[in-house]
C-alpha cells in the first residue's frame, strides 16, 4: 500500500508541472502591457522599463542560454521566468494584487475558510436529501415516483447555478422575507473572533451559538444553489448503484430468510451502494470550488471565488493566476485523497 | 466497446438491418428522447427562423416608454391601453432600455445554440483524432497526449475556460475557444480507451496482415466502432456547452452588450433585480429547456446505442 501511495505521488509530479507551465504561460499572453497597466496610459517609457525590469519581465521566457554562453555555467540555462515563478510558487510566494498590493498566497489563505464553509455545506446538502431519494427512486423503479425523481435529477444539471441562486434569493429573501442573501453574517453581530474562519464552527468554539445559528442560516440559501448539482449527481448514482446492489445473491439470501425489507434495504443493501456515491462527491469537491465562482458572486459570499471574479473585474492577473492554480492544486491533491481511501476501504480494489 | 447486438441470433433475423436502423427504429420507442428531440427541434428551428420572423437589431431595437415594462399579461387592462399594448404584445417584459425581451431571448437561441454547436464541434474533432492518435501510435505520443489531457482535467468545471477568457479578453470568440478547449479531454479520454481495447483485436490484427496501414486500420476499422460513446457523447457536451456560455456572459465574460446572449441577460436582471425578476426569469427558462432537451435526447441516445447498458 505504501509502495502504491509513493508511486501515485510522483506520479503528481508531471501534472502540477503541466499545471504551473499552462498557468504561467496564458499568464504571459496577457495582450495588455503589465507594466501599462500599472503605471497607466501616462508613465513614461523609461519608468515602464524599469517597472518591467524590477517585475522580471525582461528576462527571456523559459530558458537562458545567454547566460550559459556569458557564464560557462550551464545552470543559468533555467535562469528565466518561469523558473523564478516555481521556485516562488514552491516557498509559497504566489506575488501581489497589483492594485492592493496584497499577497495572493494571505488572501487566498484568508478567504479559504468562507468557500470551504460553503462546498461543505454544498455536499452535505446533497448527500441528506440525495441519497434517501436515489434510494426511494431504486425501491420505486419504473413507477411514477421514480420518473418524477429522475427528472428532477435531470433539471438539476440543467439550471444555471446562478439562475436558481437569483431565483432562490427572490423567493425566499425578497417575498418571503425567511433567509439572509448577502454575506456570511448579519451586522448587527458584534463582538465576535473568528478563529477558524468556519463560521459555524467558531461559533460552536468561543460559545456564541448565536453566531453559529446566524451563520447557519446565511449559509442555507447558498449551499442549496452550489449543491444542487452534485444532489443531482448523488440521486442518480445513489440509484444506479442501489438496484446494481438489490440484484445481488446475498440481498436475495437476506431476503429469503426472512429479514424485514427494512433491514435489508438499509443495511444490506444501502452500505454497500454507498461507496460508488461516495467517491462521486469526492471527486465533485473540485467542480464545486470553479463553482463556487457563480455562486459566491450572487450571494457576496466573501471566498476564493468572490475574490477571484473581482480580480477578473479589475484585470488583476496575479489574484486570477494564483486563485486558478490554487484550486487546481487542491482539485488534484482531492482526487489522489478520494482514490487512496477508495482502495483502503474496499479490498476488492487491486493496487500497484 | 463494441456496438453489436448481444443476442446474435435476433440480428442475423432482422438481416440487412444495419445498427443506425436498428437505433432509430428503438428511438422512435423512447418517449423522453422523443421529448428531447423536441424541445431541441424547436429551439434549432426558432432559431433558425428568427431573422426571418422577428428581425432585430440588439443596438437599436428599443423603446424607451416601456422601460421595465412587466410581462404585459400580468399587467391590468387599463395600463396596457396606457403603454399602447395587448395582452401578448410584451410577453417577457420589456428590460431597462425598453428592449423586447421576448425578443431578445427568441434571438439569443442562436447566440447560445451556435456557440454550443461550433465549440463542441471544435472539442470533438480535436479530441477525436487527438485520442485516435495517442491510442494507435503508443509510446512517447500518448503519454505526451495523456499528460496533456491530465493538464488540462486538473481545471475542474469551467475554471480554465473562465482563466482563458479572463486573460484573452472578454468576447464571444475568446468564449467559444475557452469552452472548446475544456471539452476536448473527454474525447480523447473516450476515443483513446476505444482505441486500446480494440488495437488488440482479431479483425483489427486481420486488417494488419491483409496489409492496411497505420491510417487506414484507424478510420475504416478502429474509427467506426468507437462512434456510438462519441455521439453519446456529443449530444450531452452541447448542452454544458450551453451552460458554459451563459456562466461566461453571466460573469461579463462572454458575449458583450448590446448582444442578446441568456447569460448577460441574466446579469442585467440580476442588476435590476427588486424592480424587474422577469428580465432574468424567462432568460434562465430558456436556458434550462434547451439543456434539459439535449440532456433528455443525450440519454436516450445511450440506451439506444448501448443496449447492453438497458436492464
């Protein structure tokens, strides 16, 4: 297993290469001047130049052979742009806002906690409310209630997730009136530390569950437009799996002896089904933080991707470069974690 | 996989009926495919027929007395002979610039519906001879192909399509490329594992020792066996695709104003919101038919093609 676990880590290796090189080219293909943009449309050349030296940008792209050919020493072959990007990238230097001056790396650390918050809630929501209907529609299948509950699965992936987040915010905080639509609490909260940056959790932690129920319930509206489509997802594959696992000799030997179909279902039956659906929420914990963009942008949820699409705004190509590899890094680094467990928790699974 | 009928002995029956008249005959007995090609049918040709039906020009078509105006069916007697209208004349409203909507949502069809057309059309012939390629040569070329592919899966959703517009520039085109770009990996995903399971086998090896070469092995005998997962493929890709254009618009990074496009409209609504829901209400309906029809048709196109998938 330790072998299995190395092999699959290097095997990271070339993927987060590819990574950073994609990241830093399109970065570099930029068609605005960085330095114009800075400086503005009135700098003078000769301080755009010096801008551009200081920033690095005058030095060649991806090799250097001048220097190898100035030097003698062939190490200053990598004496250019991009490897200066890894090596800052590697001590955890991802540069600053251009216009604030912030460093990426703090501010993507600082609003990490508001849009993990925010995907938690996301698959909680579809896991609760998807798998007892995947399982009401196996048990149902063919009959009225399971169409119904397959088409819904189907709209699910349909929706724009930022449509049904404005329609979410219409029904229930502009008619309604019953949940919050703006931000993770509501102002008149004073007085209160984060500590972990969750909300509900340090709510929890400093004994303020007024804080935590207050930040519940901004979570609410949010978690259920970023959720419905893994619920979709989850309902499917809950389903799928759950009349894969009803058709097996040993559910039909449990019910044989005479278990009630309760027992069998939930125990029998469910356990097992649940690992495929498992595996799919893992692996939609990526797609939920690009999705995060959409929804965080309706809701002012003030995480990665709220931060990110205002950088988009404001051409802030640092904020966008580093939000980008930030959530391709951690996509890649959840899906080895869902593939490991995968192979821990089920035997069948051959490895190596 | 291979796309033969399981039960031999039905197909050498029904002789001389090849596997397109087989899936037809079995589509045409699949009510929410029927229902999908449909509501598809209808967007393609509304779209079509737009120009001819409804010429609009997004820059000037406007009237500035019905700014806001509400759906005019929801609107009493009395104001509608105010504002000089019928009971169906303003069915969407009319958004801040006085703009039909239903208009501008009957002509945004064609912005979304060929944007999704030409992207996915881009991916997957990319995409296909891409996987076609890696899985036929081997060696350096597919790990070079599968590393690229990896690449550019570890941008999950429309991530890499919003960094790619987002540096590129906001337009249309830069849109169109973005989502082009983020659908190729699953077609060289498929294409290739078609081609390793059949490179092996006995006919393609029969074609080798009859003396096909390299190409001809791959589109006479590898190529139309893999098209049944492509064509699955293909139809469920527009409507992401779909989606993908309106969440680039939504984020003012697809389509520019004053252009027609579902997902800007969305954002104008989104702007105007307590004043007018409907100017992003009917936008978001659209869009949620026409991927739910190319959804509904994607899915019965699999069980048609794969039986064996249909217990």
């Amino acid at each position: 297993m330790t072998r299995y676990i190395l092999k699959r880590l290097i095997g990271l290796i070339p993927v987060l290469f590819g990574i950073s090189l994609l990241v830093f080219t399109l970065t570099r293909v930029i068609p605005a001047d960085p330095a114009l943009l800075l400086l503005g449309e009135r700098a003078t050349p000769e301080a755009r130049d010096l801008l551009r030296e200081k920033l690095g940008l005058n030095e060649p792209l991806f090799l250097n052979p001048g220097a190898v050919l100035e030097t003698g020493n062939p190490f200053r072959l990598l004496d250019a742009q991009y490897f200066q990007f890894i090596g800052n990238a590697l001590r955890g230097d991802l540069g600053q806002s251009f216009f604030t001056q912030i460093d990426v790396v703090d501010g993507l650390a600082r609003r990490f906690p508001a849009t993990f918050e925010l995907t938690i809630t996301a698959i909680l929501f579809a896991l609760i409310v998807g798998i007892p209907a995947g399982v009401i529609a196996a048990l149902n299948r063919g009959r009225a209630l399971d169409t119904v509950l397959m088409f819904g699965a189907l709209s699910g992936v349909s929706f724009p997730v930022f449509w049904l987040a404005i329609i979410l915010i219409y029904i229930f905080t502009v008619n309604l009136g019953w949940l919050p639509s703006i931000g993770r609490l509501d102002v008149s909260i004073r007085g209160f530390e984060p500590l972990t940056g969750m909300y509900v959790l340090d709510g929890l932690l400093r004994g303020r569950p007024d804080v935590s129920w207050n930040a519940f319930k901004h979570l609410i509206l949010p978690g259920i437009a970023l959720g419905t489509i893994p619920l979709a997802i989850v309902v499917r594959m809950t389903r799928s799996s759950m009349l894969d696992v009803l058709g097996q000799d040993y559910v039909r030997t449990a019910r044989a002896k005479g278990l009630m179909r309760r027992v069998v279902v939930n125990k029998h039956a469910l356990r097992n089904a649940l690992l495929p659906v498992v595996t799919v929420v893992g692996l939609s914990f990526g797609s939920l933080l690009s999705g995060a963009i959409l929804t965080e942008t309706v809701f002012t949820w003030p995480g990665i991707g709220k931060w990110v699409y205002d950088a988009i705004q404001a051409r802030d190509y640092p904020i966008i470069q580093g939000g980008v590899m930030f959530v391709a890094v951690i996509f890649v680094l959840v899906n080895l974690l869902v593939d490991l467990s995968y192979a821990l928790i089920d035997p069948r699974i051959q490895y190596g | 996989m291979t796309t033969t009928t399981p039960d031999l002995n039905k197909k050498t029956k029904s002789e001389g009926r090849s596997l397109a008249q087989d899936a037809t005959r079995r589509f045409f007995r699949h009510p929410t495919g029927l229902l999908g090609l449909g509501i598809v049918g209808f967007f393609i040709i509304a779209s079509l027929l737009a120009p001819v039906l409804a010429p609009y020009d997004a820059s000037r078509d406007r009237n500035l007395r019905l700014r806001l105006t509400p759906p005019s069916w929801s609107l009493p007697q009395a104001e509608r002979d105010r504002l000089g209208l019928t009971m169906w004349s303003l069915p969407f409203g009319a958004d801040q610039q006085g703009r039909d909507l239903f208009v501008r949502v009957w002509h945004g069809g064609r912005i979304s519906l060929r944007v999704g057309l030409i992207a996915v059309a881009f991916a997957s012939v990319t995409g296909v001879l891409l996987g076609l390629l890696a899985g036929y040569s081997g060696g350096w070329i597919d790990t070079l192909v599968v590393w690229l592919v990896d690449i550019l899966l570890a941008f999950p959703g429309i991530l890499l399509a919003i960094a790619i517009v987002a540096i590129l520039g906001p337009n249309l085109t830069n849109a169109l490329i973005a989502i082009a770009i983020t659908q190729i990996p699953i077609y060289v995903r498929i294409t290739r594992s078609v081609v390793l399971s059949l490179r092996e086998s006995e006919y393609v090896q029969a074609a080798q020792a009859l003396g096909s070469r390299g190409p001809r092995v791959v589109f006479s005998h590898i190529f139309p066996n893999s098209l049944s997962p492509i064509i699955v493929q293909l139809t469920l890709s527009v409507g992401v695709a779909i989606l993908d254009v309106a969440a680039l618009g939504f984020l003012g990074l697809g389509a520019q104003p004053p252009a027609p496009e579902w997902g800007a409209m969305i954002k104008a609504g989104y702007d105007k919101f307590l004043q007018a829901p409907y100017m992003s209400i009917f936008p978001g309906i659209a869009i949620f038919l026409s991927v739910v029809g190319f959804n509904l048709l994607g899915d019965a196109v699999r069980d048609v093609l794969d039986p064996r998938l249909k217990s």
